[in-house]
C-alpha cells in the first residue's frame, strides 16, 4: 500500500475481530521500532498480538491503526513494514497506551471519516446513521448494507468496537440493547477542540487546500465534518465556536450561508492536541 494512495479495504478486512485499544498501541510501538518488514508471526511473537495460519488479529490491527492514521504500511510478499504518521509520532509522545479519551475518540474519527478505508465505517457513520437517528435495529442496519454493499457483512466487529472498553466504547457514542443501537451525539467539551480544529482543518487541507474561506455547507456537505461526532447542525455550529474562541478559525455569521475563515493549520493543532488536559 503506498503511503499516499487513497485506498478501501475489503468489507470484511476486519476477519470479525473488532479493533482492540491494546492491539492498536502494539502495533504503533512496533512502527516506531523502525523493525523494516515482518511477516504477520514475526509482528506476532515482537507484540504478542495473536495469530495463526488462516487468520488471526495482527493484520486487522495493522489495517486499524492504518484507517486511523496511526500508521502508514507497506506489503510485500506476504510481509509488513509499519512506519509512524505525524499523528503516531505525537501518541507515542503524549499517550503511547492509548488511555486518554482524546486519543480514543480521534482513532474513532479517522476510522469512520467519509474517505476511510474502512468502508463500513464510512458507510455507517457519514451514510446510513445520519438518516435513522437516534435510534436502528440489527433488521434495519443489515437491509442498508446489504443494498449499499450487495453483500452480507458480520457486524459483531462494529457493535464490539462501540460497547467494549476494550475497544472504543468508552466513548459512549452508540449504545447496544438486544438488537437495537441507540445513538448518543458526541458532547462537545473544550479540553478537545485541537481535537475539533486538527479534524476539521486537516480535511480542509487535503479536500479544499487552495481556499482559506469556505462555507458552511461545504464543511457538512464536502468535508463531513461533524459526521463521525455524530452531531447535527446545533451542535456543529457550538463546535465551530469554540473553535473560533480558540483562534483557530473565524465564524462569519452575517453572510448567508455562514462562511468559516482558517486561522490556524492543523500542524498546530496537532502540536497542542494534549495541551489542555488536567
């Protein structure tokens, strides 16, 4: 996989494992061990992540902590070589277990931001989700996929994903009953709004890269900010006003539609991401 190649996995590269918080700082240590390229025991016996023949947990995790923007890999001949983003970089730095909520909930935003590789994030967070809030069943999930996809998909990896404190479910965004989801809007706080700004502008520098003012219905509509928090319009635009208070934007308010200035990159973003926590 080329470290600049815009790429989607397969629907099922998870093998119904779900991504494990534990398993994804592993796999980052072991990028940042600069250990060249290993096949999938070898990564096995440096992280004690298991696995076997057929399948096994290393190399869904290596393809989390890719979607996430931890890593970036390469494969070849049935090896891997993990190397670290500026985003790993700064974990390994400030959280290299993976503990801090800001850190779980960016893992979260890149893996299901509108252009991941994993798809069925993607599909469920910018897609399907925004159209059934605040509450689906299994039925109505597995029929929306099943017409998006053509295909069947195990989804005990996602549920997992949301209600396993070994995974991201500390982060409270979807609640499990029986076979419904209840969806719970991310709650804006302002020990995060680096994790807001670096979001918000890093999509901006990637998709609209030649304009320093956009609107705001380029922010929801082209960018999908704000999909993966799960927020609706109300709460986009207390997101965007913290992040005016922070100096990393400006909200201009009396033109129709709203346009939004950047104040700031997302290189500074990311070097103050963990500067706000007590």
């Amino acid at each position: 996989m080329s470290k600049e190649e815009l790429v989607t996995y397969h629907l099922n590269f998870h093998q119904s494992f779900a991504p494990e918080i534990e398993a994804i700082s592993r796999i980052v240590s072991l990028a940042d061990s600069d250990a060249g390229f290993l096949t999938k025991e070898e990564i096995s016996e440096k992280t004690m992540i298991p696995t076997g023949k057929s399948s096994g947990k290393v190399e869904p995790h290596i393809y989390y902590a890719a979607a996430m923007k931890l890593i970036t890999f390469e494969k070849a001949d049935r090896k891997y070589e993990c190397k670290l983003t500026r985003l790993g970089k700064l974990v390994v730095l400030e959280d290299p277990y993976l503990v801090e909520n800001i850190s779980k909930l960016l893992l979260h935003v890149f893996l299901a931001d509108k252009h991941s590789a994993a798809m069925l994030w993607s599909y469920l967070f910018n897609e399907f989700i925004p159209k059934v809030m605040p509450d689906f069943n299994d039925e109505l999930i597995q029929n929306a996929i099943e017409r998006h996809f053509s295909s069947n998909v195990n989804l005990t990896p996602f549920r997992t994903c949301y209600s396993s404190d070994l995974s991201l479910g500390d982060l409270g965004l979807i609640r499990l009953k029986d076979k419904g989801y209840k969806i719970e809007p991310h709650r804006i706080s302002r020990e995060n709004v680096y994790v807001y700004g670096y979001v918000l502008l890093e999509k901006w520098e990637q998709i609209l890269a030649d304009r320093s003012e956009i609107t705001f219905d380029e922010i929801t509509d082209v960018l999908y900010f704000g999909k993966p928090f799960l927020w609706g319009e109300r709460q986009l635009r207390d997101a965007l006003d913290l992040m005016q208070d922070a100096g990393l934007i400006k909200v201009n308010a009396q033109l129709s539609p709203i346009t939004i200035i950047k104040n700031q990159n997302s290189s500074f973003c990311l070097d103050n991401m963990y500067s706000l926590l007590i």
